[in-house]
C-alpha cells in the first residue's frame, strides 16, 4: 500500500509539473530534471510490484500502468535531452557515444546498417536499467530475429562478440528466460545464436550455461526442467528436433552436467529416443558416418530404448559373417571387416560397464583372431593392432600370443574382472599329430 500511495504522490507532481508547462511561463531545465526522476521513480515502482507480487502477474491493468509508465518516462527524458541539447547544456542523463539509451534504442529499433546498429546495441546495453533489461533484450533479439548480421563479415563477428558478452552479463534465470522466448517466439535467424557455433566457443551460450548451472543448487535444477520443456516442445518439428538434440548433447559433454545426471529428466529421454528413432533406428550403426552421433547418444541416453539391442544385432551379425569366412574357402580380405570392427567395439565401449555387452565383445574378439589367424599371415597379422585397441590388450602380448600360435599353440581370450586377457589351450591338433 506504501508503494501504491507513493506512485499516486509522484503523479500528482508530475501532473503540477505538466500544468506549468502548458503555461506560458515554461518549465526550466531543474523543473524537466525532476520530470525524469519522477517518472523514472514511477516506473520502477511498479515494474517492483510486477515482479515482487505474483498475485499481480496476470493483472492486465497493472501491466498496462507499466507500459504508460515506461512512455512518461520516455517522453519525459527527451524532452530533456532535446531543451539540454537547444541551450548547449552537459548531458545530465548518462549518454554512451554522445547519445542517451532513448535516442540509442530508436537506432535499434529504426536501423538496419549493422555498422551503426552495433554500438548502438552496445550503448543500450550499457545504459538500460535494471527495470529496463527486459526491452533490452527484446530490442537486441529482435535485431538478430531479423536476419541482421547473419552474413559472414568483420560487423557479423562483433555483434556475435556482443551478444556474447551479452550472454556473460545475464545471470542464470534472464538467460534461460531469454533462450525459452526466443525457442517460442524467435525466428531461425535468432535461435542460430543459441544453437550454432556463431560465437567463439568460450563465449557461447553453452559456455555460458556451464559457467552458471550447478547440477546440486535447487534453482539450477528447476531451471534446467524448464529449458528442456521448451526444448521438447520446440522438437516438434524436423529442424527443431535435430537443434533440441544438439543442443542436449553439448550440455552432456560437459563435466557439471553427468550424462546419467541428464537422462534422469523425462523432457531429454524423449527428445534423445525420438531423435533416434528418426536417424538410426533403421540404419546400419556400424556406419563410419553414424560413430561420432551414434556415441554421443549413448553418452546422453544409454538407456534409449531398442539402442544396446540394435547394437547387440549388429555385432552377432557381424560376428556371424567373420565366422563364415573363417570357414569358407574362399576368404574375404581382412579389409573386408577391419573397419566394422573397430566401429563395434568403439560404439559398443560408449556404453557404460554395467551395460556393456562384454560376452559379444569377447565372441567378435576370438572371432576377429581365429580369423586373422586363418587367412594368409602377412594380412592375417593386421588383425593384432587393431585387436589391441578394441579390448585394451597391449600389442606386443598379442603378438607373442601370435607367435606361440605360430609353434603350434592354441590361444583365444577371456574375461577376469571385467577385463580381457590372453589364455592359451596348448598344442594344437596338428602339433599333438606330428
């Protein structure tokens, strides 16, 4: 109620003030001075109210007695600025590049050469209040909405500088608020700044985010929930589904953010299974092209449903076709397999010890061998470094075990404690014939 009788008080001076200078004895400039600060006062009280008071959120009256607000106090700075300006007076609003944050966002807002459009937005960055942020930033997104900048050149690259530093000035809460808004009202244009590498990665927005989320503070946590609500909404289409999971996966790769940490929320393990539903559910996950993705959603998700068992598929089918050229007279060369290989152990590893499907890794393994062993041993060898790399067993190990099978040993692999390890069976048949 304080407050409520301290706006009536304010307007009613304000409204002395205005009588007076429809008189013919005009305002001077302290009379003007004090305009400012009334209707500055003005403002801020009731933007504190709004913000303080959730019972008034939805008040539409109160709202609009902000935006009446915000124009007193716009009109009432450049009536100053303009009688300081005519009588040759020193500024007494604070100004950035000769000009006030009013005449700055009327370039925001009006200008479309990016040269003078960004130290514009530089000025209204520095000039806004803390009541004025929130237009601040409309005005900065609206700009980047439009496409302005977009182009590859010297003023693209500063204003992606100032947005990023942009970004650094906001605390936690503003810059997801600004993110969600931009996810529901922005245009492809504005989300680029979020989404794509546009800014230098240590200013980027997810730079940004990994400065500001605690994976353990409650606000952080009940921020997180509603970024990743807007993400699963705005996945709705093709282009925002590919965004929304590129986005989760840069947040994954970041320490602060456990992957198991991030898949516990029901938003992201929706975002993550229909993104792979769409791109690899019916693809050959052995694909070169796919590893990179392919690892990155299990790091996100290992628990995607039908991913360890589309991975289990294709290594038992590639284990089958190992086996049969084995036997087959005919022998495909090593080449043949050598890449798959590699690639189902690579993607297979991604996924965590308690699930990983160590029994199939260990059959491809003696699979792989038997068959570097069956083909002729100056291809057959090449079967020993890349073995080394897939099940963590030091190269010159396997090649002595090579070469014991070279006197007529036999030797196949397998697990102690989750690791794998090189046994041999003794003499072969051939051996124990002769």
């Amino acid at each position: 109620r304080g407050e409520i009788n301290r706006i009536e008080l304010l307007e009613a001076e304000a409204a002395m003030l205005d009588q007076k200078k429809g008189l013919t004895h005009a305002l001077d400039v302290n009379d003007f001075r004090r305009l400012v600060e009334i209707r500055s006062e003005q403002f801020d009280l009731i933007s504190r109210q709004l913000e303080t008071d959730d019972s008034l959120e939805a008040d539409g009256e109160l709202d609009q007695q902000r935006e009446s607000a915000r124009k007193n106090l716009r009109d009432a700075r450049n009536e100053l600025t303009d009688l300081e300006n005519s009588m040759g007076l020193t500024p007494s609003l604070p100004i950035y590049d000769g000009k006030t944050y009013e005449q700055l966002l009327s370039v925001v807002r009006t200008e479309r050469d990016l040269s003078k459009l960004n130290p514009a937005l530089k000025g209204i960055a520095n000039l806004a209040s803390e009541n004025e942020q929130t237009e601040m930033l409309d005005a900065v997104m609206k700009v980047a909405r439009q496409g302005v900048g977009i182009a590859s050149d010297d003023q693209t690259e500063e204003f992606g500088r100032f947005l990023a530093k942009l970004f650094e000035s906001l605390n936690l809460e503003t810059l997801a608020n600004l993110f969600i808004n931009e996810l529901a009202n922005g245009t492809d244009n504005s989300r680029n700044w979020f989404f794509f590498d546009r800014i230098p990665p240590e200013w980027s927005f997810l730079s940004e985010i990994r400065k500001k989320w605690y994976v353990n503070d409650e606000e952080s946590s009940a921020i997180f929930k509603r970024v990743v609500a807007a993400l699963e909404k705005y996945a709705s289409t093709d282009s925002g589904l590919r965004s929304s999971y590129d986005f989760l996966i840069g947040i994954s790769r970041y320490e602060f953010w456990h992957p198991a940490k991030l898949s516990e929320n029901p938003s992201v393990k929706n975002i993550l299974q229909r993104y792979y539903d769409k791109q690899f559910k019916d693809q050959e996950l052995t694909d070169k092209n796919l590893r990179t993705p392919l690892k990155n959603l299990i790091q996100a998700n290992p628990q995607t449903t039908g991913l360890l068992a589309k991975v289990e598929e294709e290594m038992q089918s590639l284990i089958v076709r190992i086996e049969e050229s084995t036997q087959s007279k005919d022998k495909s060369p090593y080449d043949q397999f050598r890449k798959q290989l590699n690639l189902a152990f690579e993607i297979s590893n991604a996924f965590p010890e308690s699930v990983r499907p160590m029994a199939l890794q260990l059959e491809l393994a003696n699979a792989a061998w038997k068959y570097g062993r069956a083909i002729d041993k100056r291809y057959g060898v090449a079967v020993v470094p890349d073995l080394s790399t897939c099940i963590g067993v030091h190269q010159s190990q396997l090649l002595r075990a090579w070469n014991q099978e070279e006197n007529g040993e036999l030797v196949h692999f397998e697990l102690e404690d989750g690791k794998f390890v090189i046994k041999t069976d003794g003499p072969s048949e051939d051996q124990e014939n002769d």
